[in-house]
C-alpha cells in the first residue's frame, strides 16, 4: 500500500509559487474578470460533515500531518532552520525569525490539511470515511502504518539476485494477465 507523503516544505513552495504570481498580477496590469463559469462544470458544494470526517481520516492515515506532531517536528528542524538563516543574515533577530517561521509552517499545514480534506472528502462516501478512519484508528491500522515502512526496506534490502552471485537483482517474469514492461535499451557508447 503506498503512502501519500505531505511535505511542509513542499506546501510552502506551492503557496509561495502561487503568492509570486498574484504579485505579479498585481504589479502589471489589472487581472481579467473573472466570467461566470457554466453550471455543469462549477464544483459542487462539499458536505462540511464529510469534510471533518476526511480530516479525521487523514489525521489517523497520516499521523505526521498533525498540528501537534508538526510542532515536535519543528521543534527538531527549527535549530537548522534558524543556523542556515543567520548564515545569509549574521544580525537576524532569532526569536523573531522562529516565531514568524512557525507561525508560517503551521499556517500553511492548516491549510493544506483543509485543501486535503475537501478533496479527499469527495472521493468517498461517510460510511467508507468512517470505515477508513476506523480501521486506520485501529491497533491493527497503526501496526499497518509502522510497518509498510519497514516491509519495503525489507523487499529492497532482501530481493533476489540473479543466480551465479551477480549483483543486478534477478527479473520476475509477470504473471499471464499482466503486460510484460517494455524493454530498456542501453545508450550507445561514446566514441
């Protein structure tokens, strides 16, 4: 079962991306008006219960996503954080900046867990919601999370190698009703 992997970082870049470009907009000329879009495509309004019921789900899918557990994590990376700031700014005022830079993390978290429980909440029924954070919620769900982790280092770590020691891992031909990959070629060498 793969995993989605939320990335503070990662939404910071995206909000920054899309802050540059009202920026942008701002400075030159007016932006467009917006035109009513048709009724067909205009997005439905989302269940508010369905959504408080995704972010439960998404809180248990994906403990790290959590606000209380970002803060440890901060708590972890801020000393980095600060360390790499004050090399660009040796008179930066370090409690302003860790205050600010938290303030921003967290903020942006928030948000992209809102963002991610609207569009998760579409995609499943309450019932299913439920279920998912039920099971996820579960001792069975956590040992789950705890170990997918853990089996792929374990499948990387202990895949067959091919016979006569060489060191490439061995093909496993697919099963009948699977499409067999498409062969790789080799670059031509340099001459």
């Amino acid at each position: 079962m793969n995993r989605i992997r939320f990335s503070p970082t990662g939404a910071a870049l995206a909000i920054a991306a899309g802050c540059m470009s009202v920026a942008a907009g701002a400075a030159g000329a007016p932006p467009p008006k917006p035109t009513a879009a048709p009724a067909a495509q205009q997005m439905p309004q989302d269940d508010p219960a369905k959504v408080a019921q995704a972010k439960q789900f998404l809180l248990v899918f994906h403990p790290n996503i959590d606000p209380k557990n970002l803060t440890k994590k901060l708590d972890k990376f801020m000393p980095r954080m600060i360390a790499r700031a004050k090399e660009e700014n040796p008179k930066l005022d370090v409690k302003k900046f860790e205050a600010e830079k938290r303030a921003q993390i967290i903020a942006q978290s928030a948000q992209q867990l809102d963002f991610q429980s609207h569009v998760v909440s579409r995609h499943f029924s309450m019932q299913e919601l439920k279920a998912l954070t039920a099971f996820y919620g579960s001792p069975l769900g956590l040992k789950l999370y705890e170990e997918v982790p853990k089996i792929g280092r374990d499948l990387r770590l202990l895949r067959p190698l091919k016979p006569g020691g060489g060191k490439k891992p061995m093909t496993i031909r697919p099963m009948d009703d699977e499409k067999p990959a498409p062969a790789k070629t080799a670059p031509a060498p340099h001459k």
